[in-house]
C-alpha cells in the first residue's frame, strides 16, 4: 500500500472561508473556468458553471473532460468541509458516466461524501443542466494525506 504524507498540508479551513467569502485568486482554476460556488456545508456542495463557445468540442457538445474536472472540484470541496486541521486531499480515482451532451445554458454539480475511512473519502456528484437534464455522473476516490 502506497503511504503518502507531507509535512506541509494545506491550510483547507482558511481557503474555504475565504472561498465562500467570494475572494478571487484562492483557486486559478475555478475562476478560469467561472465556476461558482452556490451552497457548501458539511460533506455536501454544489457549483455552477457557465457552458460557453469555447468550452464546445468538435461535435459542439460541452468537452467531457470539463465536465469531470468540475464534478472532480465540486467533491473535493464537499470533502474539504469534513478534513480535520492535519489532513489533506488528493484524487487517486474517478469514474464517470456520460447521460446526455449539453451545448447551451449551465452546469449544475451537486455532490456528496458517501464515506470518510482512515485513509480514503469516496464522494459522488450529479451534474445537470440549467433544466435539470442529468449530464454526467461522477465518483470519486480520494486519498487522505496527513500531517507526521
């Protein structure tokens, strides 16, 4: 079994108060993607994210990939609310089921922690549209990293 730990765990209390504050700057790539949180509390959070011209691939359908890189936030953040002042994050897996494509509107992940163990969180998120269409489907497994 791989045993990961880092002395230096980042400070998640302090991101998320000033992440629900609104401050810009605390996560590049959230403001890069305009995605927006809409509620958090413990073990549960649910974003939104505009789908835009760029963000269409080929077939002009929303990319997938940024699909699960937002579910793959939007359940980091609903872990964060859960993590005691040693511990961090990171994923080591994620599965994801594509329901529908979507080309216009607004994405809406909502997620949840199914379970916080000693070593791993497994969360999930359903993504949908602006007319509540279910997009994607996305679980997540994350490895807990503790402070020596």
């Amino acid at each position: 079994m791989c045993d990961i730990r880092r002395a230096d765990i980042f400070n998640y209390d302090l991101y998320l108060e000033k992440f629900k504050a609104g401050q810009k700057g605390i996560n590049p790539f959230l403001d890069y993607l305009d995605i927006t949180l809409v509620e958090l509390k413990d073990g549960y959070a649910r974003f939104r994210m505009p789908v835009r011209p760029e963000y269409l691939q080929g077939a002009k359908a929303m990319q997938g990939g940024l699909i699960v890189a937002l579910a793959d936030e939007t359940i980091a953040h609903a872990m964060m609310t859960q993590l005691s002042p040693e511990e961090g994050l990171t994923t080591i897996e994620l599965k994801s089921n594509f329901l529908a494509g979507v080309s216009d509107g607004e994405l809406i992940a909502t997620a949840t922690v199914f379970k916080k163990g000693q070593s791993l969180v497994i969360g999930d998120c359903l993504v949908t549209d602006n007319k509540e269409k279910n997009v994607c489907r996305v679980s997540a497994t994350f490895l807990l990293l503790k402070k020596k």
